[in-house]
C-alpha cells in the first residue's frame, strides 16, 4: 500500500481536525504506519522524529514497550466496565497515586475522557459548587491568549481567536484578565483583582494555564503570579482551576506546573501525557470541600450529574499507571534537567538570527519567534514542509516554532531537531 493511495481513500471519507481541508489538493498527507521511540514511520519506510509528541502525549515516544505489556496484561482480564455503580483496581490505584503526587488539599478524583471534557467538569462542578449553597455565580474569569479546549464551554473561557470566534453568539459568556505572559506581571495582578472586585460574588472561578500558554503561541511567565493570584481568589471566595492539560507531567521540568508557585488550586485538570499518548484520559481533582457540597440524599438535587460512556477506563488506567511506574523507575525528571540544559545551550545561536525576534524556554518546552510574516504569507507551512523533508516533524504555530519532545530523545535526537530546524530559519527570505 502507497503512500498515495491511502491518502487519496482517506480524503474521500475523512475530515481533519485543525484542516483547512482543500490545503491537501497541494499538501500531502502523511499516512503513518508504525511508530517506535522518537520517530513515526510512514507507508513508504520514510521516517520522522516526532518533535512535538504527537500534540504533546506522546511523552515517552511510541510504543514503549514497559507500557504495551502493561496493556496486554490488563486486556486479559477487563477492557471496560460502566464506571456508575462499579469500580476497578487501576482506577482506585491511580487515583490514590495521582492524590499522592499532587497538592495535599486536592483529595478527590474525577475521570473524564479528554482534556476539554476534564475543563468542563471543573467549570460545572465550581458553579454547581455555588448553587449547592445557595449562590448563582455565572462567570468565569480566564487571561486573554489562553486556550482550554474546544468543547463549547471550553471554548466558552478560552480566548483563542478564530477558534472561538465564528460560535460567540452560543458561547457561554466569560471575563478574560490580562495575562502575564504578555503583561507585566504587576499589571495583569491588579487587572484580575479589579476584575474580581467590580464582579464581587458573581465569579465562580479563574482559570489558568500555568507558566505556559500552550495554544497561545507558547507564551510563557513566572510562577510568582500564580502565587499572587492563588491570595488573589482566596480574598474574593473564587475558586483556583489549574489546567495542566498540555503543561503537566514533566513538560515544565517539575512533575506538575503548579508545584512551583508553592501552591494548591481547588482543582487540577489533568489529560495528555496522563496516558503516555496511548488512550483518551483525564482527571479533575479537587477538594474534600468540594466534594462535601455534593454529597447528600439523592433527592436533595444537589448530585453532580456529568457523565462518559468510558468515564474511568480500564485499559486507559491501566496505561496512566504505567506512565507513572516510568516516572518512578526511571528517574524521568531527574534525566530531564541535562535535556533541558542542552536544549538551552544548542538554542541561544539562534538570538544571532536576524529574523528571530526571541527564543524563550520553560523545562522541556522551548519556543522560537520569528519576526511576522507579510500577511497571508504561509512560511510556517514552509517551515514543516522542509523539515518533513530533513526527516523532522516540527509544526510551527503561526511564526512560532516550537520543541515539545518525548523525553526519550536522545542528545543526537535533540541535536537533530534544533539543528534541522536553525537550517532552516537561517535560509529564509522574507
């Protein structure tokens, strides 16, 4: 089987997400057989050292083998059961470990599908929190650049451009605070605070992205606005949603983002690296306080009623578990320190570049801006074109380049993708 033909039976049935369909009468799509470590492999043996995880899952590269035995085992035994009225072992063993890597005031699990599903579950749950007690609190506040997911009420508090724009009409209605990533951090402090202020007792939550706006084109700031915003929510009753959907699991160089403000939020929505790249998979934890508002007699109406048909996955616990073993056994986030070390050292020739405006870098996530484009002029999909060709998948966000890697990538592995990418940027004409 070609290359050509599976790409021409895919386009008769299927619709890409994040496409602009009619783009592959001229852009070919890649139909991708096997995977194993840092590199995808496509129909025609042409391999491709996965420089973004495979949008960021893929942390510990494809088909690890500790993870595929850990799933063969568990297919032998159960692969799904409803998660209403029933319970599993991974569940109860991955929840109890992910409560032991997190905040001590998180103490309470949710499972959900996906990450914009798990964002959905904190928005509810923090408003449904309120009217538990008597309250109706409909707003909630988010930093502009921000991106939570494209479900509708996650999308309702992103801040995302074309993305959200062409729904507005049917969104719910959100507040978007300044962002440090592109504010001074004092200024988007007291911009949230007089926000909060002016909106006094209607503001369920705030919810951020910690130290890296993902989405946003990579935007980066510093933990010490966490810190701030964490006293920030506690003077004004609002609950703190931590979203480490993309930033979680070791891409910041702590296990979780959120670890390095020295504070707790009321909940932390988990997704991506959760399961390896292997299986649809998130968690919403949060507080005995919270959970307490909801327990009761059925009849008191005070249940929280959000639901998934693969809510709590077998199979897919089965791998988070996995994931986590590697974590310990490997020593993944010690190992990472040299790996971000290096990507430091081997990125910093780029700020020689003319047409580079900054290369900025938060653990293993490391970004390089380009000065803009002239207007409709695609050079980011130059940019991954002539690296598919150097046998590098990198996919540039508008006029910004980003590494996000498995941590298995070795020194040469690294090496290989700044230097492919630094080759290119350099011949660029604009």
């Amino acid at each position: 089987m070609t290359n050509k033909k599976l790409m021409n039976e895919d386009l008769k049935y299927i619709f890409h997400p994040c496409s602009q369909m009619k783009d592959y009468e001229t852009l070919p799509l890649i139909p991708i057989k096997k995977g194993k470590g840092s590199y995808i492999e496509d129909f025609e043996g042409n391999r491709y050292l996965d420089c973004i995880s495979s949008w960021w899952v893929n942390i510990f590269g494809h088909s690890n083998d500790y993870i595929n035995g850990k799933i063969n085992e568990q297919l032998g035994d159960l692969e799904h059961v409803i998660f209403s009225g029933f319970t599993h072992k991974p569940a109860i063993t991955l929840a109890k470990r992910m409560i032991s890597l997190t905040p001590k005031p998180l103490q309470k699990v949710f499972f959900a599908d996906n990450g914009s599903s798990a964002i959905e579950v904190a928005l509810k749950m923090a408003f449904q929190y309120y009217k538990n007690k008597g309250e109706s609190r409909p707003l909630f506040v988010s930093l502009t650049n921000s991106y939570h997911g494209e479900t509708m009420g996650a999308l309702a508090v992103s801040d995302s451009g074309m993305y959200k724009e062409i729904y507005e009409d049917i969104l719910i209605k959100t507040l978007h605070a300044k962002s440090p990533a592109l504010f001074d951090e004092n200024e988007a402090l007291e911009d949230m605070r007089n926000i909060l202020k002016f909106n006094n007792g209607k503001v369920s939550s705030v919810l951020i992205e910690p130290l890296v706006q993902c989405a946003g084109s990579m935007k980066m700031y510093n933990a010490s606005y966490i810190t701030e915003l964490r006293k920030i929510c506690d003077e004004f009753d609002v609950f703190l949603i931590a979203d480490e959907i993309a930033v979680g699991f070791g891409r910041t160089g702590t296990l979780f983002a959120i670890e390095q403000a020295n504070v707790s939020p009321d909940f932390l929505c988990t997704s991506k690296g959760l399961t390896g790249g292997y299986l649809p998979l998130s968690m919403v934890l949060f507080t005995n306080d919270i959970y307490d508002a909801f327990y009761c007699d059925y009849n008191e109406g005070k249940s929280f009623l959000d639901s998934h048909s693969y809510t709590g996955n077998t199979l897919a616990c089965a791998v988070a578990n996995a994931v986590l073993d590697i974590f310990e056994n490997e020593n993944i986030l010690e190992k990472n320190l040299k790996k971000i070390k290096f990507i430091k050292n081997e990125t910093r020739k780029f700020k020689k570049l003319s047409n580079v405006l900054e290369v900025r870098q938060t653990g293993m996530i490391c970004a390089i801006e380009l000065l803009p484009f002239s207007q409709g002029e695609r050079v980011n999909l130059i940019i991954f074109q002539e690296a598919l060709k150097m046998g590098v998948y990198i996919r540039p966000l508008s006029n910004v380049i980003y590494f996000m890697p498995p941590y298995c990538f070795t020194q040469d592995e690294l090496k290989k993708m700044i230097d492919t990418t630094f080759t290119i940027i350099k011949s660029l004409k604009y």
